[in-house]
C-alpha cells in the first residue's frame, strides 16, 4: 500500500520561496505508471490542485500558478517535491501531496498547514 | 478550465435518509468524474471513480451515476460516519478541477 508523507517548513515569510516533499513509501516513484500531485486547500475551503510529475520527470503545472511553481522528483530518496515562489498571504492553505494513475487521485498524504506571515 | 459546480452547498439529513448530491460540469466531460469525501482535519478519500465504480473498500450504499456534463452521487442509507464534505473532480480535461464541495451534517 503506497503512503505518502508531506515535509517542510509550517511558517514561510511573504515573498519567499514555500518548500515542501513529499516522501513515498510501498512503492517506488521510478516503476512508473503512477503521476505524483501536489494539491492545496485553503482554510476552510474547496481544493485546488496545482500540478503533478511523472518519475521521467515530465510536469503539468495549473496555469493559475504555473508561473511560481517547480515541481522535482528524486527517484533516489523516492521523493518528490514543491517550490512555490514569491509567496503571499494567499497561499496560506493546507498542502497535499498525493498520487494517480489517471485522474483518480487514490492515495493522499495527512496534509501540512503552511502560512505566509511575517 | 472546466468548472464543476456541486449542488447543495450544504445538507442536513437524518441517520438513514437517502441522499443526493449533484455536480455539473461547464462541459462534456465523458465519464471522467470522481467523488471524495473529506472529513475534518484529514485528507480527501477517493470513494467512486469513473463516475459510478466504487473504490475498493467502500461501502456499498455509497453509488454515483451520470456521464457528459451531469453527475449524481448517493449515500442510501445516511449513516452517522458519512459525516463529511464530499467533492466532485474531474479529470478529462487539465487542469484537475473539483466542485467546491457539499458539507453534509447530521439533522
């Protein structure tokens, strides 16, 4: 059974860059078959997904923030990560990561809270 | 993008009712829709795909139907657990959208 786990900081100052991994275990990113997501949700709100990498390390970011974000993959540690840039209070949300084969997004880490204050 | 729009917002019902959530897309979308539910403090759990195929491991009296642009999701039998918000996705097109969500509450 694949586990995904969210790690990084909780607290990211204005402007900065937001980075987070996801760390993958039960199964190996580089088996292929599988697309790796980052999803995030606002407090108290609905869920926005906001790209996804296959372990070749092709991406697909959602054109409302492809300008600020990279996702990466290290198939050697069996993560994946999110680097979101020029953060705002805006982007204070829970972020998910979590995987798919197509578009059934079948396994999710807990989530991490990450907020944009000074 | 294609936005999905899920109907009620919110819901109250009674342990036992039926109950239905809807969720149109802005276009045809085929069969490609999913359903999750999400309870507080945790991550969404995918229950259908494919518009009515049930996850392995979920309950039988949760059911969805629907194909193009007009979708239903049932829960037969309410039961105190089904306690949630429930949100649609779609993904025939990128970028993935979801529905805004449906909180549904015991009455």
């Amino acid at each position: 059974q694949v586990q995904l786990q969210e790690s990084g900081p909780g607290l990211v100052k204005p402007s900065q860059t937001l980075s987070l991994t996801c760390t993958v275990s039960g199964g190996s990113i580089s088996s292929g078959g599988y697309y790796w997501s980052w999803i995030r949700q606002h407090p108290g709100k609905g869920l926005e997904w906001i790209g996804y990498i296959y372990y070749s390390g092709s991406t697909y970011y959602n054109p409302s923030l492809k300008s600020r974000v990279t996702i990466s993959v290290d198939t050697s540690k069996n993560q994946f990560s999110l680097k979101l840039s020029s953060v705002t209070a805006a982007d204070t949300a829970v972020y998910y990561c979590a995987s798919h084969t197509r578009g059934q997004l079948d396994h999710w880490g807990q989530g991490t809270l990450v907020t944009v204050s000074s | 993008d294609i936005q999905m729009t899920q109907s009620p917002s919110s819901l109250s019902a009674s342990v036992g009712d039926r109950v239905t959530i809807t969720c149109q897309a802005s276009q045809d979308i085929s069969n490609y829709l999913n359903w999750y539910q999400q309870k507080p403090g945790k991550a969404p759990k995918l229950l259908i795909y494919d518009a009515s195929n049930l996850e392995t491991g979920v309950p039988s009296r949760f059911s969805g139907s629907g194909s193009g642009t007009d979708f239903t999701f049932t829960i037969s039998s309410l039961q105190p657990e089904d306690i949630a918000t429930y949100y649609c996705q779609q993904y025939d097109n990128l970028p993935f959208t979801f529905g805004q969500g449906t909180r549904l509450e015991i009455k």
